[in-house]
C-alpha cells in the first residue's frame, strides 16, 4: 500500500474501469468518477472486495454540465485533500448535436472543457510530485481547427467533433505542460489504442482490443519511475509518439487556451490562471 490517491474521471466501465482495478491492485487509493450512482456503488463495492486494503471512494458528477464541476470539486477537497494522479479519462461520441445546458456542443464540452476545468479546480491539491494524464486518441491526426465551428456552430460532423476534442486533449496537455513548469507536476497525454469499449461500438461501430491492453498506457503514465520528470509529451503503447504538428504551434496553442477559458468562464465564472 502506497498511500497515494489517483482520481479517474469516466472509471465506472470501460477503460477507466480497469486503469482503476491496475492501480488499485499497485496499492494505490482509488477515487471512482461516474454519472450514475448506482453504478458507482457498483464499482466502488467490487473493488473494495477485490483490495481491501486501499481506499476506494466514488464521486458522481455529469460532466457535461460545467456548472457541476465547481460543486464536484468541492466535494473532492474535502473529502480528499491531497491528489497524487489525475486521470481525465471519461469521454464521449456523439452521433448527433447534442447542446449541453451550457450552450456548447456534447463531444467538444465533455472531452475537453470539463477536464480543463475540473484540473483547473484541483490544481491547488494535485501533490508535488503529482501527475495529470490526458487520455486522449490517434483520432487527434484528424482534428481540424475552425475558429469559427468550434461549437459546431456552421456544421456538425460527429467523428470531426470527437478528432476535434482529441486534438483539444493534446494542446491542453503540451500548454498545461509549459504553464506548471515551475511545479514538480507532470502532465501527458496517450492515445489508449483502438479499444474494445461503448464508445467504440457506439462511435465506429468495430471490436477491438481489451480493456487491459487500453489500460496499459494509462498505469504506466501513473505509476512508472520511467516517466517521473517527463511532461508535455505524448504516448503510444507507453513509448513516446510524436502528436500532430498543430500541437507544436504555440501562437495556436495559447489561442486555443485561451478562446477555451473564455468559453468556461462564461459558462461558470470561473476565470482560469495559470
């Protein structure tokens, strides 16, 4: 038992599920993140039996509503003053365009806007060393950037939208990266491999590999001494990748940032400093 705490948005199926049972069997306390409270306590009861000898909590919270992710947070504080590991990994795919209360599109709010803000509201009790994980996808290559659709405000396509959220996983990660320079907080991204997950089926309609191989990149970024002073990279089957070149743009990545805050701050009110 280690002590350390990781939370994993999105861990009640699928890949976050089991990146949860891999750490929790390393020792490490366990927050589970789901929108359903039943299946939550679900969760939260298999692996407590499983490894009873580390903390397993679990925190429910739609994360297409950006107005729940302040409350969440606090909820977190205080039950959990110290996170060693953040793991954004829920995600969506959306075959239709979906509003969320917010005013902003499903795919693009859920995959992206709402992990930049719940890190944002966590940053002050991620521990040094800490770690962010970005759980993002190859389907980034595809992503484009129109300044103008970005709320699929001209058209809605819905796998442009999910490379979009991707691409938007990668820049957060390699900006974030730069802005926690001063920090001994690692932050990177990986694309998990093609998955055998809801989303999957859901979105493309194929099989894919296990949930354990989907996992294997998610424990190693968490967990390996290898990685410990890497940050702002992104990983393939736990070996560094290179990202899209838009992702090295840096003018890009800062109005990215930056276009992204206003879009949470009016949403919320929250105004985003790093």
């Amino acid at each position: 038992m280690n002590g350390k705490t990781i939370l994993i948005t999105g861990s009640t199926d699928g890949i976050g599920k089991q990146t949860a049972d891999e750490l929790a069997k390393r020792g490490y306390n366990i927050i589970i993140h789901g929108r359903d409270k039943k299946r939550i306590e679900t969760t939260v009861e298999g692996l407590k039996k499983k490894y009873p000898q580390v903390k397993i909590d679990g925190i429910q919270a739609d994360l297409s509503s950006l107005r729940n992710l302040v409350k969440l947070s606090e909820e977190i504080k205080q039950s959990c003053p110290r996170i060693d590991v953040l793991i954004n990994n829920a995600g969506v795919y959306s075959q239709k365009k979906v509003l969320t209360g917010d005013g902003y599109e499903l795919t693009f709010a859920v995959n992206h806007l709402a992990h930049m803000l719940l890190t944002y509201l966590l940053s002050d009790v991620i521990a040094e060393p800490g770690r962010i994980i970005n759980v993002s996808s190859i389907a980034h290559q595809n992503g484009k950037i129109d300044w103008n659709n970005l709320n699929a405000e001209i058209h809605y396509d819905p796998y442009g939208a999910y490379a979009l959220s991707k691409l938007a996983n990668i820049i957060f990660t390699i900006e974030l990266a730069k802005r926690l320079n001063n920090k001994n907080i690692t932050v990177n991204a990986l694309h998990p491999g093609v998955i055998d997950t809801k989303l999957l089926r859901a979105g493309f309609s194929i099989k894919g590999d296990s949930l354990e191989k989907g996992a294997e990149t998610s424990v190693y970024l968490a967990d390996s001494e290898e990685v410990a002073n890497i940050t702002g990279a992104y990983f393939i089957d736990k070996k560094q990748a290179r990202p899209s070149s838009i992702c090295h743009d840096e003018n890009l990545r800062k109005k990215f940032w930056d276009v992204s805050a206003e879009m949470i701050e009016a949403a919320t009110g929250v105004k985003i400093a790093i």
